[in-house]
C-alpha cells in the first residue's frame, strides 16, 4: 500500500474515532476499491459499517480481514462486535476470546469480552472477570471502570455499578456513558430524583438521544410516583388518626363540640402535611435540589410526554380533596373524598396506558 493509501486509512480511522462512521465509509471507500485486501482498511470499514448499521456487510468485511491475517487484533475485535451486531454471541464471545489470547496484557481486549459477554449472558461471572481483569490492568482508564460498572448494572448489581461509575467520572467528568448509566443504577436503587438530574443534564446537552430520552421518561414517571406514594401516606395517615381521635371524643363525651373537631381537624391537617414532607424528603433520598430535579420534570412533560402531564394533573385533582378534607364538614368531607378517589383511579389508568404506550415503542 502506498503512503497515500495509508494516509487515507488513518485520516478515516481518525474521523471513525470522532464518532463519524457515515463520514470515516466514505473517506475508506473509494481506497478498498483500489486496495480491497488491504487488512487496516477492511478493520476500519467494518467498525465504521456496524456503526451505521449495516451489521452483514461489517461482518463480511472483519471475516475478510481475518482471512488475510489470522493475527490481526484489531480484525479479531472487529469480528467480535460484527458478530454481537447480527446477534451471533456465541460467536461474538469466541473472537473476542481470540483477541485476549492475542493480546493477554492490553486491558481493552478484556474490557471488549466482559462488554459482549454480558450482553449474551448477564449474569455470567466469565464476564465479570473480564471486566475487573480490565481495572486492574489499567486502574486510571476511565473507560475499564465504566464497563466494570455496566457489567454489574446487567448483573443487577446497582450499589457497586454506582461506585464503578462514580470512579470512571472522577477520571474523567466528561465520560458521557458513565455518566448515563450512573443515573439507571440510582434509578435501580430507588433513587430515581437523581437519576432525573443526571439525566435532564445529558438531556441538556444532547437533546435528539433517544436512549436517555426514554430513560428520563422512566425516571420522571419512577419520580412522580413516589412523590404520589408520599403525598398521599401523609393525607391517608391525618384522615385514619382524625377518624380515631374523633370516635375516642364520641366515646368519651357524648357529643364532640365544634370547637374540639375543628380544632382536630385543623391540627391534624398540618401534621398530614409535615408528614407529608418528611415522607417525601425520606422518598427521594436525593442530593439534588428541588429546582435540578422538578423543573426538568415539569418542562419535560409539558413538552414531549402530555400523557404522563395529564397523570400529573389528574393525580393532584385527586389527591388535593384527600388533603383539605379534614378543614371540610363532614358531609362535605365525604363527598371529596368520592371526587378525589375518582380522580386517583383515572390516574391509575393513565399510568397503565402509558406504561403500555411506552413498552410497545420503547
């Protein structure tokens, strides 16, 4: 190959690593057509061509490469993710085999197994070997501790992923994926506030991703219902204790004057609400503020999810009678209480719906 052709394959290779697959095929293009075994520019092709998501023509082009050197590294990790990409795994787990025993001592052939090997069998300890056979070669590589920690994430192992990824973006803040996934093991742990901050961030700066819109959407809807939860156990616990209170003051003294069940019903609201608060602070259990974590909820669904905006409404139609019930006489108190249960039901359904909208889509 002549140094003009080899130039070309390294100015594709660079563009390719800039996250340009579309420009890196036709900058290789025309150079496999004068040079079709040249075995740099067929690897290259082939990562570009997965990329974009013509997995066959990858594949045939890694096989090809490999045919022309057995012993290439790079061909072998092509042909590992060219073979994940048509869903042959056990395939894909066979290269990249092939490439630790080519390069034992190199951190990334490791890293590349444990990655293929989880996809095809998640909870395998083979592919959680790999990935701290990675971190330990390489201890400062951002990239080996966001893999350990995606490894652990598909194992369902949230609480290490957590300290996997935190570890990768103390090494590097701008390691979008650690990141990313940090936000779904917060989300898994039951921290889903956070995981909506970490997220309206990415969101923020790459806001056509689906994979993060969708996951915000979980997030969001995971947020909104322990906010629910919260809300109302504080409503739920002011009504039972007033009801007990009241029962106890018929019991005691015949008639309860109306002073003594306002009084009630007025201190027995503000201890619902405290309580509430308590419950929702102990729920969230997040470092973020109300304003990193709310308002990305409220300008999110008001702008791309109205099915989960109407939840929102119809679920504060309903729990606001459950809440100002106690400052209502009693049968006032009991036709809220029928108006507001009806509302929470329809937002039962809205729920359901759009969790079946999104499992059909997602």
């Amino acid at each position: 190959m002549t140094s003009s052709g080899a130039s070309s394959v390294q100015h594709a290779s660079a563009v390719l690593s800039a996250g340009r697959p579309a420009e890196a095929l036709e900058l290789i293009g025309p150079h496999l057509a004068h040079h079709p075994d040249d075995i740099a520019g067929l690897t290259v092709a082939s990562e570009a061509l997965l990329l974009v998501g013509r997995g066959p023509e990858a594949l045939a082009a890694a096989e090809h490469a490999i045919r022309l050197e057995p012993n290439s590294k790079r061909s072998w990790n092509a042909l590992a993710f060219a073979r994940a990409g048509v869903r042959d795994f056990d395939g894909a787990v066979a290269a990249a085999e092939r490439c630790v025993e080519l390069a034992p001592h190199d951190w990334t052939t490791h890293a590349n197994l444990a990655m293929i090997s989880s996809q095809q069998k998640p909870s395998a300890h083979a592919a959680l070997r790999s990935a701290q056979e990675a971190v330990r070669l390489a201890p400062n590589a951002s990239e080996a501790h966001q893999i350990l920690g995606t490894t652990l994430l598909r194992r369902k192992q949230p609480k290490p992923a957590i300290d996997s990824f935190t570890t990768a973006l103390r090494l590097d803040p701008q390691n979008e994926t650690a990141r990313h996934n940090l936000a779904l093991a917060r989300m898994r742990t039951g921290n889903p506030a956070q995981a909506v901050a970490d997220l309206s961030e990415l969101t923020a700066r790459a806001p056509n991703d689906g994979l993060t819109l969708s996951n915000l959407r979980v997030a969001i809807g995971n947020t909104l219902g322990q906010i629910h939860s919260a809300v109302f156990a504080g409503a739920f616990l002011a009504v039972q204790a007033l009801r007990i209170l009241l029962q106890e003051g018929n019991q005691v003294g015949g008639e309860v004057n109306d002073t003594f069940e306002s009084g009630v019903r007025v201190g027995l609201a503000v201890v619902g609400a405290l309580i509430t608060v308590i419950v929702v602070v102990l729920v969230l259990r997040t470092r973020a503020t109300l304003g990193q974590t709310l308002l990305p909820v409220v300008r999110f669904v008001l702008s791309r999810d109205r099915l989960i905006a109407a939840w929102a409404v119809v679920d504060l139609l309903g729990l606001l009678p459950l809440i100002i019930g106690p400052f209502l006489p009693a049968q006032a108190w009991l036709l809220t209480y029928g108006v507001g249960w009806l509302f929470v039901f329809t937002g039962v359904i809205l729920r359901v719906v759009r969790a079946r909208i999104m499992r059909r889509h997602g």
